[in-house]
C-alpha cells in the first residue's frame, strides 16, 4: 500500500470533486494531483533523491496536503516539524535526521534564519506561504509552475513515508520513522471500524497537521473520499463559523477545543446539525462537556481514539455507541481492528483484568523504529510488542482505561486521590466549563488537592460551593482544598492540558512534578 | 496480520457473544476458541507440521469455521476442496498439492474411498460429519475432546493461509496460494468502505463455505463481530426459514439464489425486515429482479463484489447508493479502497475509457502465486498486476464494466447481439422470474437469438407476446427468434448460470461455445 495510491484512486473515480479547501482556495482532485506531481519534479530538481528527507514548517492549509503527497510522489521521505517548538528544538530534528530541504510558511519564515544557522546541513529553503518569499528562498508557487510532473515513485510498502519527532517537551525528541503500509492499515482499521471519517463528507483539519493524530485522519479522508478543509489555527469562533461557512461533516479536536467551542457564546446561534463526526483524543472527555456537547453537535457521533505516533497512530477506539455508557466515557475504548492491546506488569506478562500495568500494542501499525537509536527502539519493542509507556487497565469486555493521569496523583494525607476523579466531579458542576486538578504543596497534608476552574461566561461560584458540590459525590479528602479560578488553561500544542505549568507555580524547584 | 488474530480479539473483547450457530448448535466466542486450539493441538498430534495443507470436503457448518481457525492455528495451510468436484478432480488438487490430512463430513464421507484410492499420499481422513465414523477415519469430536490445546502459532503475514484450486469447468485446476495479509487486507479494505458486513450482526452462510467468495465475508464477519449461521445447501425456502429464524441481518448471494428466493411463494409472509445487507457477485442483478428484491429485503442495502479467488477475492464494489442509479446496476462497481484496477490493451498499456479490453488489479490482495506453476504464475503477474482474464470497460467515474458475457456475443446475421442486452430486457417482463440469452445455429442468420425463460408461479406467456414486449425497447435483430420456456436454469456450484449447458443442445459438437 502507499498513500499516493489514494490520489490516483480519486483520479480515477471523480477528478473534479474538490479535494482541498482552504480560505476560497478550492482544488480539485485533477488539479491537486497535477500540482502533486509538478511539486514532486521540483523537488527532484532541487536535488530530493530517494529517500531523503523533507522538512515542513508551516500552518495547516493546502500546502501540507500537497507536500505530503509530493514527497513520496518524489520518492522521498516526509518530516512534518512541530510548529510549538523553538528555533533550537526544530534544528536539532533537522539536523539529526540529515534534513537538507525545508519548507516555511509565512508564520515561520522569520524563524529560518535562526533555524539555517543552527542547522548547516539545511541547504535549501522553500517558502510556501502567500506573502513575499525571503531572500534566498525558492518560492513554492514557482517550483511549480516551473516544474514539469513527473511519474508517481509509489514508495509504499515497508519503506518510510515519514520520520516525527515526539517528545519534545520531557527528553530528548526522536524521530519516529513510519511506513505507508503503518499508516494506511491504521487508516483502513479506523474506517472498518466504522466510527471514522465519514464518507464523501467535508473533513475539517484545525488540529496542526504535522502532529500525527491529524494526518492520521488526514490518510482516513483521503480513503472516504472526503474534502479536506484546513484552519490555519484554533480559535472557537473561528472553528464554528468554518464549520457552518465550509459544511464540514467531520472534525477531529481534543477535548479542551470541544469546550471551547460549545461554552462559545456563538454556539448558540451556529448550525452545527451538519457535522455527523466528531473525533478526539489526547484525554477523556468528561460527562458534562459530552452532554453539552452532544446538544450542539446534535448530528454528530462522537469518537474517541488513542494511541501515540509509534502507532501509526491508533490503538483503540470508544465509539459512538460506548458514549451512551456512562462508565465507559472515561475509557480510551476497545483494539481497533488492526491492533493487539495488552496490560503487562514489569515482566511483560499479561496482567488480569482491572490490573494497572502498561498498555502494550503489537500489529503491523507500529513503526520501523526511531531514527538511527537502535537501542531505544529495541526497548520499545521487545518481545514484538510496541512498549507505550502509558498505564493503564483493561476492564472484562476489553476496554482500555488509560490512567496515566493517574500517575498525576495527588497524596495528601496519606490518602491518594487520582486527579480524574476530582476533576470528573468539578466538571459536572453547571458552572464550570473546564478544569484542572493538581497537588501542590502543603504544610500539614503534604499536598492538597487544588482545583483550577475555568467558569462558564456569565456564571459564578465560590469555593465553597464548589467543595459542598463535590462532597456529595466524594470522600471529604479527595474535595478541592483550594481553588483557583482563572480565565483559560495552558494548553499544549494538541491541546493537552499543561499541568506541568500549572504545578510550576507551587513546585518552583522542580521537584514532585510527577509529569 | 493474521486470521486467528480476531479470535484473540473477539474473546478480549465479548467471550460470551454467539459466534457460531449450525441449526440449534450454538458456541460462544470462548467455546469456539476452546475447540479451535484443541483441533489445533489434535491436528499436530496426527502429524500435522508447519506449512502442511489440510484439506476439507463438507457442507457448510460450524465445523467449517473451526478448521479454517485450528489449520492456520497449527501453523499449517487450509486447503478447502470444490464440493462439487468428482472424486478425480478432488483427488488431482489433493495429489499435487501433496495434502496428506482430509476432513469429510457424512455427505462426502462416501466418496473418500475413492478418492483415497486415487491419491495415495492422503494418509488420514478426520470424520467432522454427525454420523457414525467411518471405519480408519479419525473422530472429528473424538480429535478435539481427547487432544490439549495449544498456544496459536500465529500464522500470518506473508505466509500462506490457503490454498484455492480454481478452474474446474475448463483446463486444469490450479492451485491459488493466498496469504494472511491478502485476505486480510481485502476484509479490511471491504469494511473500510461501508458497504460490506455490518456490525453486531447475524451473518448467514449458504454460499458454499469452501469458496472464496464466503471466505471472503467470512472474514469480514470476523472483524465485524458477527455471529456466523451455516446452512448446509441453499434451497430457496430453507434459506428464507433461516433468515427468519436466526435473525439474520447479513447475507452473500448470487443473483439467481435471490431470484429463487424473491420468487418463491414463502417470500411473501417471510418477514425479511431484519436483512441489512444482501451481497452478491458472480454476475449483474437484472433491474427487474433487484426491484423485486429491494421490495422484499426491504431493510437491505445491495452490494455488488467483482474478483477472483487470486485477488483474495474483491477488487471492485458496487454499492448500496449506486443501485439507486439504474446505469450502474449493469456495472461491477470501482475500485476498492486496497486495490488499483485498470483496463489495459494487449501491450498491457492502459486504454481510454469506454474502451474494452482486459481488466488487470494490483495490490497487497494478490496472490502469492499458483502452486507449483511458476509459468503460469509470472505470466498471471506480469507487469505487477493479476490479469484476470476478463474483458470489460470503465466509465469517466471509475466503474467497472465486466462484458466477459459480450464475448458471449452472438453474430445474426451480421450484426453484433449481446446476450446481456437482451437478458435485460427480457427480464423486465412482469412474467419473468429468470433468462438466459445465447446463439443457437440458423440455417439462414447464421446464428439466432434463442431466449431460455423461466417464468414466475402462476403466470403465462407466449414466444410472440415476448417478442413484441422486446421490440419495444430494442431493436428487430436483438429480439429472441425463438423462446424455451423451462423450470429452472442450470446452475454451477456458484449459482452462475451455465450457459455451456444450455448450447451444448444445440451446439453438440463442442463447436462455436464461446465460453
């Protein structure tokens, strides 16, 4: 399999449906697939030989979806760059995995030369946004209009489609090399599930299109025939006015972009019946946010998937169905159907069901390995099975809960109190939109379970009733001893809730920031 | 990926689901991997070693499933044999595949003898019927109740699942030698486009069960979470019975099962609300047979597969919402999301669409190869596509027109006729349950249009009445100059009309058959 096989699939099948749509920019199959290939004879121009790797820097728009197609149409392997990382933290993935070639768009043009003199193995930059190339730079619109197609490489198979780094926020990133045939059994897994992309819809791309999770659904679209309609960034009111505007039937978002889009005061007043999916991941969502959320996407079947990029990248699914089971939405759902899942203890044996261990993953999903570290992708693989260093359960029907968050666990007292719990009791208080719950530091309990709370607009509420509120639920113990209620969360760049900010506010030194 | 790996996955996830029902026999998930390793284990205990083939010649049941599982299981390689093959042509795939281990069930327990005494390499036979053993064959039940289970070998891969003798009806039989991967990857390919196998369901087999086409959704029942019901043969009101019976909601057809069944004066009361998905293949759906089928299957979506055992078996679907549109009734569908299909001339060179010429597949689904026909098998691939021997065209959206039936074309006086021209109108009928259209020799046209006619229960109609209703739609020459009328058609094992038949009476030198 090989992922260029799908452009050629839509070729064949309805070369005039529009295939990218990004502000009133609109291609078709045909011109996207002649853009493809002239991208792919400039590339082989500028010197992309077999394998090489391609960088890419840049927003979500067309763009992207033309480079990850015109790099292995040139027989050349991709490397989407992490748009959150500083200039220092991109060059060294450059660097390491013997980047030559770069594309930039607007937004981080100004970061290149930073980037080119960290980085001297970078020879070439190309620039893809819409403003005035830079000096030194080979406008994209240019290469190809300059170019003349060339035939389709088809790299597929076991050979990578592209390297991507993770990690960057604790270690050192690695590169994680993936194959097409990873990425599209991941993909044709998904969609036999059923619980994916629609089909012939209008997939919406907000989630930064370098990150896995995206290009993952980004693959899924391009074998249901979708349209894929790119944001350059997440802003509610922006995200609800494409969705109505562009009539997107399928989103991917996490869980915090969810909230922010329904407590929206534009929500209201936006159509939304359109919308028949909605994926996310990153972290459960919880019973309140789905309520409000299933009231305004009232269309939708909601879709939760997990795994990491190692996974090419999808694990296990809770589908639409297990929604409607209150004890399962904090479940990460069931095997996808092209992947094994265990819970092993420490000796990589299987652990009876309901014992904590660590989620392994084995099937033809998982990655070659990580860029030239042979002993850590041994590691992670051992025994065949890809190690993902997350905790977590299996309960007597084979869902899996991820409680890795559950290392985020508060001891206070010498009571341990999960984080989730706390936060899943807050959340369905008809104030709140959005919370956090963290240790920090305490004279006489050790730590004390603190709350920071994101209120709905227009409502209020006092520590107190937020305490008397979770009372009802829970032990007095695991209750918020403070609260602290601010206007938004820090949020990661797949807009992961950042703890780690949070805590470094009590735990100045470092220490006990459990993750 | 490997076939076994549903079970694992079906007994994490739900072990007490149904997942086979043979008349009131019914075994859950657990039990059914219970016996599978233990036949597996038993089946190593008669000398079953890693690669062997193991044959079965039986009637469908539950039986069929288990050895389908305990083969791979046991690291060996499945061999299913044509149950409508005589004891020579079962003893000729037996022989050269070098198959020492035969499964019988009571049907075909008689001619194992024979059979026996023409392949002198089959060292045991294994009773898998309901009757007595028969004496010096191996207890079915015996095998599994006195044997321990085994860990699964996990077969999979590249490494053969099965080998399909195709190829009865003309030439030799050849051996198709199919991978894990293939018949995994079409399954997921299938599901992947929605028009398949449906979740949760029922999914009954009365196809017979050694032939690809019911691997084929048998596979898709695996990673569908279906429970598979077996009926033993197709009759067209036992089928109706069981439908009703066991609930099923999905079932694999040929035009003429559905036809029989649609016709029957059972279809009426049987309540058939509870079918979601008829599929069917071998041959196109008339419109008036799929309009009296949408009736009766009221809660159905129809889907059309086109393949070959050698494509592991589905290249090209033809689904629910295209029936709605009449053009494409007449169309085998497009490309599958795992295959690539072309028309190609004889230079192999692709032709314009419209154009006719051979229809060629490429991708993961394709054959390892034929058994022991290195020939054959680079002649089969060459260029890296399977040739399939068959003609046909596709349009300006990618649908498939197989006309292997045009070169059942027959010349009248000059002129051009193709049966199924003809068959499409004479089918529209009120009168007509089914027809097939061939040349017959003419003293003075050469060749005549001669229509074999089935008519529905309680209906009359004359050779001049359908005459006129033809001239209405088509011209003079293409009108039947002679009309039978008969019972019923003669069918082959896979319920495609055997047009040789009917001209053998008229063409009894063996001369001008088309095919």
């Amino acid at each position: 399999m090989y992922l260029t096989q799908t452009l050629h699939r839509a070729l064949q099948q309805d070369p005039r449906r529009e295939l990218t749509v990004t502000g009133d920019r609109v291609r078709t199959v045909a011109e996207s697939i002649d853009r493809v290939s002239r991208l792919a004879g400039g590339l082989r121009e500028l010197g992309v030989g077999r394998g090489d790797r391609v960088g890419m820097l840049s927003l979500n728009s067309d763009r992207y979806h033309e480079y990850l197609l015109a790099v292995p149409w040139a027989d050349a392997v991709v490397h989407p760059v992490n748009t959150r990382w500083s200039a220092a933290e991109a060059a060294y993935a450059l660097d390491e995995s013997g980047t030559e070639i770069l594309l930039v768009d607007d937004t981080f043009a100004p970061l290149a030369g930073d980037i080119r003199g960290r980085c001297p193995g970078l020879r070439t930059l190309v620039f893809c946004g819409d403003g005035p190339c830079p000096d030194g730079a080979v406008g994209y619109e240019e290469l190809i209009a300059g170019s003349d197609p060339i035939p389709d490489a088809r790299r597929g198979g076991d050979e990578m489609f592209g390297l991507f780094y993770t990690g960057g926020t604790t270690g050192t990133p690695r590169g994680v090399m993936l194959s097409h045939d990873s990425l599209m059994l991941s993909a044709l897994g998904c969609q036999a599930s059923g619980a994916f992309i629609s089909r012939d819809g209008r997939l919406l791309h907000v989630a930064p299109m370098f990150h896995l999770a995206d290009i993952a659904i980004w693959t899924c679209g391009l074998l249901a025939g979708s349209a894929h309609v790119t944001l350059s960034g997440f802003t509610p009111e922006g995200t609800l006015d494409e969705i109505v505007a562009r009539g997107v039937t399928d989103v991917l978002l996490v869980p915090t972009m969810i909230q922010l889009m329904v407590d929206h005061p534009n929500a209201a007043s936006a159509d939304l019946s359109g919308v028949r999916r909605v994926l996310y991941g990153t972290s459960p969502i919880s019973e309140s946010l789905l309520a409000r959320a299933v009231e305004r996407f009232s269309g939708a079947g909601f879709t939760q998937a997990y795994g990491m990029t190692e996974l090419a990248p999808v694990a296990t699914i809770l589908e639409p169905a297990d929604h409607e089971v209150p004890a399962l939405r904090r479940s990460a759902g069931r095997a996808a159907p092209h992947a094994e899942v265990r819970v092993v203890g420490p000796d990589d044996v299987e652990l009876p069901r309901g014992t904590v261990g660590e989620i392994v993953v084995r099937g033809d999903n998982v990655m070659l390995g990580y860029w030239q570290r042979e002993q850590e992708t041994e590691t992670a693989l051992r025994g065949g099975w890809m190690h993902t260093g997350d905790g977590g359960y299996m309960d007597e029907n084979g869902y899996v809960f991820v409680v890795d968050r559950m290392k985020d666990m508060i001891i206070s007292g010498g009571e341990n109190v999960y984080s989730v719990e706390v936060e899943n009791v807050v959340a369905r208080h008809p104030a709140v939109a959005g919370c956090a719950v963290i240790g920090v530091p305490d004279q006489r309990w050790g730590e004390r379970v603190h709350a920071v709370v994101v209120l709905l607009p227009g409502h209020e509420l006092t520590e107190a009733e937020l305490r008397d509120f979770c009372r009802e639920d829970i032990a007095g113990y695991k209750c918020p001893r403070s609260v602290e209620f601010v206007d938004q969360l820090p949020l990661s760049g797949t807009g992961k809730i950042l703890k780690r900010e949070l805590r470094r506010r009590y735990w100045p030194d470092g220490e006990r920031q459990v993750r």
